[in-house]
C-alpha cells in the first residue's frame, strides 16, 4: 500500500522533532562583533543598525562581561577612527596605543579567557575608506600587504587571538603568517575573509565605522577591484584554496545569506572551520522589516541563523549573537 514511508511521522509533535534535529543552535556557534569608539560613558546606537551599539572602552568591559556570562566567548573588534588620524597608509593601525590595541588589552584584562579576534584592514583608517593603499589611481597590492602584516604582529603584541583580514589584497594570508611567524607569534591564528563579496549589504556598517569608500583619481566608490563579483562561484573555491595554502586557519564566506551556495560549495571541498558574516545589511533588513510588523523578529532570526549553520558554518558572526542567545537560553 502507498505511502509505505510517511514522512510527517517524524514531524508530528516538537519531541519527535527535537529528536531528529539535524542542526542546534548553540552559543558556541557565535562570535561576536564590536564596535569600538574613543571616550567615556559612550555607548551609541547605530542608526541604521537598531539595538547595536558602538561603546567607548569603560562600556566596553561590562558588555564584554555581559556576553562571556551568557556563553558568547569570541568577539571580532572593529574601531572607529577619528578623521584627523585617517591617511592613505593606514599609519595610525600601527600606533601601539591606538584605540585597537588598548581595546584588546582592556577587553584581555576583564575577561583573559575571552577569544579576543581583530578586523585587519585599512579602511577603518583610510582617509579614502578604501582596504587598500592608493598610488597613482590605482589600490596597490603588496604594498598594502606589507602594511596588514604589520597590522597583525602589532595586534598579537596587544594580544589578540586571531587577526582576520578583510580586504581582500591577493597574498595577504602568506604575507601575515610569515609576519607573525618572524614577530614569534606562533601561536596566533588566522582567520581569513576568503570569500568576501562586494556587497551592498555592508552599507550600515560602513555608516557605523564612517569608513565608506570614496571616488578618488579614477577609483570608483566601490571595492569591485578587490571584493569578489557576487556572480561567481567557482572563483570562490579558487580564492578560499589559495588562503588555505597560504595558511588561514579558519576560512569565511561574507555576507550570509544571500551566499549559502558558496558555503556548502566550501563545506564539500575543503576539511577547514567555516566562518559565514551575516552582515549588517541582513540584520537591517530585519530590524526594518520587523519594526514595521512584516516580519515576527525573533522567528525569523532563528531561522535565519539555523539556515547559516545548516548550509556548513561551524562558526555565525552576527549582530543577533546576543538576541539569539537570549532566546534560546
Ligand atoms: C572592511 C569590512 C567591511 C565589513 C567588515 N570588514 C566592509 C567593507 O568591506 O566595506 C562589513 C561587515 C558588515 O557589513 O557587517 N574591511
């Protein structure tokens, strides 16, 4: 008799569900992204991000409390640079006091076990916004390599974990391993952007970093000469192989969504830790869309996240690591 098999059995109440679950969300799949600022008692809404917060050092360590209490136990830092100290070379991501190097110290002194990770790039401190150096009209690789080196080595000297590069120069993984190898930071990790697109979606972050790219020479303001062209696909395999020989040790997919097939594609072909970014442009969209009552936030933000580490993520960056934790908990 038809139907011998009827798959609605196992879906027939949530304890059979539960049962057989193929994917659990769990804090551990998180980390964390943080905004940094200069000041006291700063901790300020990012207008196109609802409920996200960009937090002078002082905040800072409460909320880093916050998340190592709830099981969040890995933070990706980004800061925001004053404009007086933005140039073409990115000099000021190598001041050993800069505002990145004291927040991984202070971040490192209220909670040691934290995993502190760092954005490497330039254009947080690019007078031009761009994650590369500018000569002669044109974003000039190796040069730009060399300065993300020793971004790197001057982040593990404050003490950070894992440095990820998020610029997309050709190179920059061996560039940085060799770096850090020679600087005796053995024991600090790598985890690469490797296949990062040029994405619409970075917008509310480039808002709250004030890092857009501007049209300067004859560059345009956008980063299509360095981020991926989202039409491609195979050409992720080529770039994410090239960071593993290079030695990354985690690779990333950026942004989430809208790029599963790549993470499954990356998740068949190589045996590494997958990190997927869902960006800023994916939890605006959300926020927007539930504030208007489109959308029920909290559900579809589950799914979302669960639809991430079921295309083959082991690790979530997100805006709604807290959000998730919260509810889940
Ligand atoms: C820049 C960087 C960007 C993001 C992370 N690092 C923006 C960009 O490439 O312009 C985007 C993250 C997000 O949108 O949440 N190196």
């Amino acid at each position: 008799m038809f139907p011998i098999r009827r798959n609605r059995r196992l879906r027939s109440n949530e304890v059979i569900r539960s049962l057989v679950r193929e994917t659990i969300i769990s804090p551990n799949d998180f980390l964390v992204p943080l905004f940094v600022v200069e000041g006291k008692g700063i901790k300020e809404e990012i207008a196109s991000m609802p409920n996200y917060f960009r937090y002078s050092l002082d905040l800072l360590k409460e909320e880093v409390r916050l998340l190592w209490s709830l099981g969040l136990k890995s933070v990706l830092l980004f800061i925001k640079v004053d404009d007086s100290l933005k140039d073409n070379k990115g000099t000021e991501a190598l001041n050993p006091n800069g505002l990145m190097q004291r927040a991984i110290k202070t971040i490192k002194d209220v909670c040691p076990d934290i995993l502190v990770m760092t954005d490497v790039a330039l254009d947080p401190y690019s007078s031009y916004g761009h994650d590369g150096v500018i000569e002669n009209g044109k974003i000039v690789n190796d040069r730009t390599v060399e300065i993300l080196a020793e971004m790197s080595i001057s982040h593990a000297d404050a003490g950070a974990d894992f440095v990820a590069p998020s610029d997309m120069m050709d190179g920059r993984i061996i560039g940085i391993r060799e770096g850090l190898d020679q600087s005796n930071f053995l024991d600090v990790g790598i985890m690469s952007y490797s296949a990062k697109y040029a994405s619409a979606f970075y917008g509310p972050f480039r808002d709250a970093l004030d890092s857009a790219p501007v049209n300067i020479q004859n560059i345009p303001k956008d980063k299509k000469t360095y981020q991926m062209d989202f039409a491609n696909r195979d050409e992720a395999i080529r770039e994410t192989e090239m960071d593993i020989n290079e030695g990354a040790d985690i690779v990333m997919v950026k942004p989430g969504l809208c790029y599963l097939d790549i993470v499954r594609d990356l998740r068949n072909t190589f045996e590494i830790p997958i990190a997927v970014y869902q960006v800023s442009g994916e939890y605006a969209m959300l926020k927007a869309a539930s504030e208007k009552g489109w959308l029920d936030h909290d559900s579809v933000m589950i799914e979302q996240v669960t639809s991430i580490k079921r295309a083959g993520a082991d690790i979530i960056a997100s805006y709604f690591a807290k959000d998730v934790v919260n509810l889940i908990s």
